[in-house]
C-alpha cells in the first residue's frame, strides 16, 4: 500500500494515496494485510474516508459512463 508521507496528522500515521484508495472501491486490495491496514486506517482518519467515499463516486461515475456510453469518437 503506498502512503503519502508529506500528510501526517496522527503519529505514526499517513493518508492513503488516492491511487490505493480507487483498487479499494474496485476490489483490486487482495493481500489481506494490506486490506486490514487500509480498512483500518479509513475507520479511523476523518480525511481519508471522505476521500474514500470521493474516489467511490468517481468510480461509480466512471463505471456508469462506460455502460451507459454515448462517447463522440
């Protein structure tokens, strides 16, 4: 799991990179560890979950965007 080291807020722990935040919502975190950690840490940092829950709608709206189409090619 890549932590952002520059944005420390409680001892010994980091934010969680928007990147690792994105394979959270897509189920792409299958090492149980690294899931424990990152679940972990979204339960307790106020700003990561509401970065979470942000990544989650962008998935979503990425996911629904492909299904629904309508791209100008």
């Amino acid at each position: 799991m890549r932590i952002l080291a520059p944005r420390c807020h409680y001892i010994d722990m980091e934010h969680i990179s928007d990147h690792d935040l994105e394979r959270y919502h897509l189920g792409m975190v299958v090492d149980e560890a690294e899931l424990t950690t990152l679940e972990e840490h979204v339960l307790a940092c106020p700003k990561c979950a509401d970065r979470a829950e942000s990544a989650a709608e962008y998935v979503d709206m990425l996911r629904v965007a492909i299904v629904t189409g309508n791209f100008d090619l």
